[in-house]
C-alpha cells in the first residue's frame, strides 16, 4: 500500500528521493527546459500543437531517466498532480543550485 501525501511540502522530499542519480535529473532538467521552448514556441507561432509535444519529450525525457538509470518507477503514474508541480521545483533547484546538477 502506497503513503498518501497530503501536501506538497510532504511530498517534495519523497520526490526528490526517487531522483537520486544524476543522469536522471539531467533528463527531467532538459525535458522540462525542452516544453518550456515550446510551450514558447507554441505561444508565439500560434501552434498549439507543440505544447503537447513539449509534454511528450519531456515526459519521455523523464522516463528514459527512471527507467534506464535511476531503475525506479515514475512517481507520476501514483502522484501524477505532485509529480507534475514538484518536477518544477526541483527544475527551480537545480537553476539555483540548490540541488547537484
């Protein structure tokens, strides 16, 4: 039976401890800096379109990372709504340089 989390401060630590390998991160970083080109892209060609492919790379970036070298199981397939969020959180770190890029 999987913990429920009732807040996102709750859940951010279990999160960032299902990211531990650094290849992993840098998947999730680039994926994430890859949607937010097109969700730019998007907004400025009027192309909507793209903002689902920004999702898909960066989900697929993300995966690639759990599967191959992190060998985990995405937390968003259970927390889809905090995986979502805390993936920019931890994109936030990582510019910050709070976490190890």
């Amino acid at each position: 039976m999987a913990k429920e989390y009732h807040s996102l401060a709750a859940f951010y630590p279990f999160y960032l401890s299902q990211h531990t390998n650094v290849l992993c991160r840098r998947l999730h970083f680039c994926g994430s800096l890859i949607g937010l080109f097109c969700l730019l892209f998007a907004v400025l060609n009027q192309n909507y379109w793209l903002i689902l492919a920004g999702i898909g790379v960066g989900y697929l970036f993300a995966w690639i990372g759990h599967f191959v070298f992190e060998k985990n199981r995405p937390a968003t397939f259970q927390y889809p709504l905090y995986s979502f969020v805390c993936d920019w959180l931890m994109f936030r770190d990582i510019l910050l340089q709070r976490i190890p890029w």
